[in-house]
C-alpha cells in the first residue's frame, strides 16, 4: 500500500454534534442503528431521507457517511467516482432504492467532500496525459509518485464496511466507484454479497478510448477557482459527458454550488485521477470477483465507450451486461426507474 500522510481537513462547523432521539435528529427506531456501531448519527443537510456521521476507518482517516431507510433491510453501498462528492448519487435515486427495499450508504471517498484530505509533501509534478497514453497503449504507469492508488481506496471502503459492521453487503460503483468496487469484491469476498456496477472499466490497455471531447473534460480546468467559474465549468462538464437531453443544468448549477460551498478540494480530483493511471489495469481483479455481478452502460456514454463494459462483463466471471440505449455517463431521472428495477432485481434475487 502507498504510504500516504491522511489530513483530515473538514470543516469544524460540520463535525457531528452530540445529539439523541429527543431532539428528532437522530434516526429511529434508535435501536436498530445500533448494529452499525457506535457512531454519531445526525440529520444530512443534504437530503431528507438520510442521516450523516463522520466514521474514523483507522490510519488518521475519517469518511463522510450516509445512510437510509429501514436498517434491517439489506445494506447498499454506493462508491462514487472520479472527484465526485456523495451529493452526485442523485436523492431520487437514493430513495427509489429505499424503496425498492435496501438500507442505503453513500459516502465522499478519500480526498474529497468532507473526508480526510491526503496531503504529501514533496511529490513531482506528473503529466497526466503522458500517464493516459501510457496506460492506453500497455505501458505500466506503476513507477510514477503519486499520493495513493485504487487499491488504497479499495482498503477505505472494506474498512468502512467493518466499521459498520454490515459483514456482507451489497455494492454499487459508479465509473471509479465500480473499478473501486471490483477490487473490494476480489480482495474481500467475505465483504460482498452481490455487485452492481455502472460506466465502468477494467482500465486495460488497448480498450476503446474516450472521444476527443469528453477526454478533454479530464484535463480541462476551470478559469479560476471563483464560485462562478466552478459552477460553469460543472455545467460545461455535465453537458459534455450527461447524456443528450437529459442533462438539467439547473440542477446541475445548484449541486455544484452544493459542493463547492461544502468543500472545494481540486487536489483531490487530480489525486485520485492519478491513482487510476497508476493502477493500471485492474482485470486480475475482476478476474477474482465471486459475487454475482450486473453490469450497467450507457450506449452514448463518450468517455467510457460502452465496449469497455461489456469487457468488464466479460472479465468477471458470470457477470450480466445491460446497454442502456441513450444513456451516457450520468444517471438521469428519466433512466432511473428502469436502473433501480434493474439493479434491485438483481441484488435481491434469490
């Protein structure tokens, strides 16, 4: 494992207070949140159907945590991807899935949200275009310095399920969050009851590449760190990669405000892109995956082609492929019906 240098920087003003079930914070029935430890549950600020906790997983580092409906049922948890807060598994889909009858989990990875911030003096400056091609073309990437790879954030997220004590539970990982995912599941079957996972990747060489102006949207930095400048490149950002017609910029411009008012971190992206370059490819791992898999695309998604899911599909063995026509690399409203059915089918068969 990268040795890393963890910096917790959340702000004070969002560390959970001391709260109980008197004050109509904390979730009830309260008992039944017990079996996921001793944590300091309080309302989320950012949907109503969810409660939030710092969770200390050891190592100096504390992950912002969510968590929904009704705690006996199975647990879901949700791994986001690349310099992606929490906020972007959409509400209305987080409460399709409590009502389809999981116990839902998301959370800001390392690096970014309210999670610990990694901070290591001393790293070069890295080409991360130069790292693409490499990766692109079957060169190994595993020699550059960078401050953690995907397996460290693997090593977060088993943590984070034995700090819940959940012993199996689902997983659903979006983009970085499947690759992330994948690794969990090889790594630790005992972890995992079944996966779903969405626009992702075995991060190969050789796969289809991203079209020119979707790649760009991994380079491509804002014109200033200003509010303003960060909420319009996060709509050029959804524009360019969401799928056609579905994209609501108002929505979109009001998330971005979200994140960045609750903590504006453009390390952490670039951190954790270069953790997937030097990863390299993941499909030893996916080759090691037990749990019963589905694997969902999107057929417009222009920076992960479909044709890179169905190689994950492939790779894990078992696994099931659904293109989703129209879709590309976000989950619209309109599609979430049919992803929720899709997904739930799947995790709660029996």
């Amino acid at each position: 494992m990268t040795q890393s240098n963890p910096i917790n920087s959340a702000p004070r003003i969002l560390e959970a207070p001391e709260i109980s079930e008197e004050n109509g914070n904390y979730p009830t029935p309260e008992s039944e949140w017990q079996q996921f430890g001793n944590h300091n549950w309080r309302a989320s600020d950012l949907s109503e159907h969810l409660h939030q906790a710092m969770i200390d997983i050891g190592d100096g580092i504390e992950l912002c945590v969510e968590a929904g409906g009704n705690p006996n049922n199975p647990p879901l948890l949700m791994i986001m991807g690349l310099g992606s807060q929490m906020i972007f598994w959409p509400n209305n889909f987080m409460k399709r899935l409590i009502d389809a009858g999981f116990f839902v989990i998301r959370f800001d990875n390392r690096d970014i949200g309210l999670s610990s911030k990694v901070q290591i003096d001393g790293l070069p400056r890295i080409s991360q275009l130069k790292m693409m091609m490499r990766l692109q073309t079957g060169l190994s990437n595993k020699g550059a310095q960078v401050a953690y790879n995907l397996t460290d954030m693997a090593e977060d997220t088993a943590r984070l399920i034995k700090a819940l004590h959940l012993n199996k539970t689902h997983l659903l990982g979006a983009s970085m969050g499947g690759m992330i995912a994948q690794i969990v599941a090889a790594r630790y079957p005992s972890l995992v009851q079944r996966m779903a996972l969405m626009f992702t990747t075995t991060n190969r060489a050789f796969l289809k590449p991203p079209k020119p102006k979707q790649l760009y949207t991994l380079i491509n930095r804002p014109e200033s760190h200003s509010e303003r400048d960060i909420v319009r490149h996060s709509v050029w950002f959804m524009k360019t990669v969401g799928t056609p017609g579905h994209v609501n910029v108002r929505m979109v411009r009001d998330i971005a405000k979200i994140r960045y008012q609750r903590n504006f971190h453009p390390l952490g992206t670039v951190q954790q892109l270069n953790a997937i370059l030097a990863s390299g490819s993941i499909s030893k791992y996916s080759k090691q995956v037990k749990a019963p898999t589905i694997v969902l695309h999107g057929s417009a998604d222009g920076l992960l082609p479909a044709s890179q899911g169905r190689v994950v599909a492939k790779t894990i063995p078992n696994a099931k492929f659904h293109l989703i026509e129209g879709m590309a690399h976000d989950i619209p409203e309109y599609y979430q019906p049919y992803m929720v059915d899709l997904i739930s089918n799947h995790l709660l068969e029996k």
